[in-house]
C-alpha cells in the first residue's frame, strides 16, 4: 500500500496557483499507480509540516512540482518535511523513515530528461515551420547566482536538443543571471528564432518582465536590423522572434509525472496501513454516522450516504442549496468566501454557507480533507495527547530565505500579528501555550488544535517586523 505526495508551492494570495498541483494529482489517482495521492503545499494546507500525517500508508512517495532544482526542492521542502536532509538531492532520491513512515522525496519533475520533449513541442507550436537551417532555440531560465543547480537544468536542456540537430543554433539565458536575455541579439545569428520559457507557469515573468526586458510585442516579433548598431554587437539584419507558451503548462507534463512516480512507483517497498491515521478516520466516521459538528459544518448520515452542509444551513430545505457530490465540489466551495475573497487558511471562520454535499464514506474522507486539511489526524493525535507542539521559537529558527527576519520579531509583536490574523480562525494556538481541553472529538466542533503558527502568520509577522504590514497586498504570495 502505497501514498504518493506531490508538492506544490501554493499561495497565500492566488487562489488558482495550486490548481496545476490539483489536476495532476487528479490524472495520478485516474492512473492508479499509487493506492493515494495527496497534495502538500509550502503556502496552503496541508502544510509541508502536516502533509506526512495526511497519508494512510507507511510508504510514502514524494514528488516536488518545481520545474528546477533549487532553494525550494534543496532547502525548504525536505527541512518542512523533516526528511534531515539538505542540498543537491542524487538522481535516486532520498529515503528516510518519519514518523513510522519510509518517505522517498525525489528530484522535481523538470529535470527529468523528457523535459526536452516537451521544450521542443513548446517550440513546433510557436513556430511550425522551424528547420535546422534559418532557426535558432532559445530556452529561457529564471536563474539564480544564490544556487547553480537552478541553472544546470537549462544547460542540460538546451545540450540534448542541440545534440539532436533540429535548429541550427541553441542557446541558454537567464532572466536573474548570465547570461542575460536582454544580451540575445549579441550572440544569436539566425534570421527565425524561437523563444520557449522554462517555467513552471503562466505569469508575471512570462507574461510581463519578459516581453518587456527583450521588446516582444506578441506571439511573433520582428526586429529590424539597426543600421547604427555597433559592428558585432547584433546582426545588421532583421530577426523573428516566436515567442512560446512556458513548458509547465503543456500537456505533456501529464506523461512526465506519470514517468517520474512509475520510476519512484517501481523503486517502492510495500507498505502497510498508518495506523493513527486509520484510526483517526475511523474514530471520525464513527461519529459522523449518529452526527458530527465539526467546525462551521455539520455532518449526519442520509440514506446509506452522508450529507455535509454549514451548519447555519441546518434548518434549510435541501431545495434551497446547491447540491455538489464529490469531493472536488466541496474543495470548489470552500476555497472562496461568500464575498469571493479567496481563504488560504481553512479554519478561518468564514466558511461560505448555501451548500450541501452529498458522499459516500470514502468521498467524505476527502471532502473533510479539502475542507479542513490534516484537521482529524491533528485532533486526533491532540485528543490522544499524541500532538507534539513547535513554539513560535522554534518556528522562526527554522526560517530561511526571506522569512529569516521573523527571528527578529518581538514577543509583542508576535502576539500582536496573531491576534490579528489568529482570532478569526477557529483553531486554538496550542504553540502559544493556549490550552485545549476538548476537542469535536469529544462534542466541541470548535476545539481544533493549532500545533504550529501556520505559513500566513509566518508572512504576516515578516511584513510587521519589515513594517509594512497593512500596506496592501503584503504577504507574499
Ligand atoms: Fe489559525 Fe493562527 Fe494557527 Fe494560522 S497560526 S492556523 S491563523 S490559529
């Protein structure tokens, strides 16, 4: 029996950045390869801390959804996951036991050689009339000078597809490092030129900064020769620019997956049943077949079945609500306010009312997942006194990166942010020494334990202490 975990970064902002993550995960549990596949996020819940109690097997296979090796598949990934391991991850991965569970993390999925394929299929789309003669490829990076191996994979791209000989000229450059995009024209000789982004996604960069930074004026652009050029410094001829969708969003990323979790599939021993988690699930299940308040909802068993709806909507003729039956519906439902506003942290009371689900046993294991991730494993635990707390401390010692200023944050400070942010969620703050005494486990549907401050207190608490907290859109997305 087997988990796989796939791992997005996720937003405190965007609520479509963790879309990719979902429908892949989608496609893996159609494919039946792993017995489960659950997500994980950096910025949404499950967190990268809670992810590990949310799979039911003792074999847990993870896969980060990063298009690169880098500060966040070398560094943060497996310090949150607690895998004890940091830097370069070799080409079998790495395998820890956590917890009574065997993890194995593996590279991210765009360094997988087949990455070349779907570059040069990025590249047919753009410009269909490439030939080896009059076309040059250029494969775009972001690129660090904090961490070489986010670039390596470019390179490694860009080697095989010149080694297979379909234009006549290919190149590497870099958004943040040398060699700069902006610098193309110095060293790119043929007429016909195709420009594929190595990005995971559609966004800022490849929708902005860098069509701004090069002059791309759309899918195709012409630069004329420049009579005053400097001699050398650019071709005295006009070039054609045929700018490409960014690889992480074509569809053939779907088969890469697929490959990579065959590949970790085939390396995996057989696992067994978690058996708090089992136990968590049933013990659950078990209450929700009289009735179940968890939370702003409430569960009841109807007809075989078991109807979830917001527990203001008690009283209300199911004619009066939307009806969803699957779990994705209710993930559909709770991911936005009644105001539309997006809700990165599950617990926060304002949960939309005006809908009711309607699920089979193990539809509602789920939908309670995408409704308040990772909630019954850490209830449980706590009501079985099995919940091991990280004071604030610990937390803001764990941060890197940018998030590092938070271990600058005063104690009032830290308590003045979660004030703020923590008295509209309904869990109780375990890691600030509030104690829970009862849980829904024991008939108090609020009684949800907070056993670490989450990442959205993490950012807020770096805005406070940055002083710009309030200014707008501060947290980091
Ligand atoms: Fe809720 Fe605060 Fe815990 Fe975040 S840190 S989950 S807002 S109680």
């Amino acid at each position: 029996m087997r988990s796989l975990v796939l791992i997005g970064h996720g937003s405190h902002l965007n609520p479509e950045s963790a879309a990719a993550v979902y429908a892949y995960a989608d496609l893996l549990r159609q494919r039946g390869l792993f017995d489960e596949v659950v997500e994980g996020y950096w910025k949404e819940e499950p967190s990268l801390r809670q992810v590990l109690r949310t799979v039911s097997y003792t074999d847990v296979t993870v896969i980060p959804m990063f298009i690169s090796e880098g500060y966040f598949t070398e560094t943060v990934i497996p310090r949150e996951l607690g895998l004890g391991h940091q830097g370069p991850v070799p080409p079998q991965g790495v395998a820890r036991v956590i917890g009574g569970r065997t993890v194995r993390y593996t590279l991210p999925y765009g360094v997988h050689p087949r990455m070349s394929e779907v570059i040069l299929a990025r590249a047919r789309e753009a410009y269909p009339e490439m030939n080896a003669e009059d076309t040059a490829l250029i494969v775009l990076g972001h690129g660090t000078t904090r961490n070489e191996n986010s670039s390596r994979i470019v390179h490694q791209n860009a080697e095989r597809l010149r080694e297979g000989g379909e234009f006549a000229e290919v190149h590497t450059f870099f958004l943040d490092q040398d060699p700069k995009v902006t610098t193309w024209r110095e060293q790119v000789k043929a007429t016909n030129v195709v420009l594929v982004p190595f990005f995971a996604s559609e966004g800022w960069h490849t929708l902005e900064t860098i069509p701004e930074d090069i002059g791309l004026t759309g899918e195709v652009t012409v630069f004329a020769a420049d009579p005053e050029a400097e001699p050398g410094s650019q071709p005295d001829y006009a070039q054609t620019v045929y700018y490409s969708k960014p690889v992480g969003t074509h569809p053939a990323i779907a088969e890469v997956i697929m490959q990579l979790a065959e590949d970790a599939h085939g390396a995996s021993a057989q696992g067994d049943i978690e058996r708090g988690h089992h136990d968590a699930w049933s013990a659950l299940i078990q209450l929700a077949s009289d009735t179940l308040r968890l939370g702003e909802v409430i569960v009841r068993p109807v007809e075989g079945m078991f109807e979830l709806r917001h527990a203001l909507d008690e009283g209300k003729a199911n004619e009066g609500l939307r009806t969803v039956v699957t779990p994705e519906g209710v993930g559909e439902q709770v991911r936005l306010d009644e105001r539309g506003e997006y809700r990165p942290v599950h617990t926060l009371r304002n949960l939309a009312r005006g809908w009711r689900a309607v699920l089979c046993e193990r539809d509602l294991a789920r939908a309670l997942h995408l409704l308040y991730p990772a909630v019954v494993e850490e209830t449980y635990a706590h009501h079985h006194h099995a919940l091991r707390c990280t004071p604030w401390a610990a937390t803001a010692r764990r941060q890197t990166g940018i998030y590092a200023k938070v271990q600058k944050a005063t104690p009032q400070q830290v308590e003045a942010v979660a004030n703020d942010v923590c008295g509209g969620c309904l869990k109780t703050r375990l890691w600030a020494g509030e104690v829970l005494h009862q849980t829904f486990f024991s008939g108090v549907p609020g009684g949800i334990p907070c056993a670490e401050a989450c990442t959205l207190l993490v950012a807020e608490v770096r805005e406070e202490v940055s002083g710009k907290r309030g200014q707008g859109a501060a947290v980091h997305g």
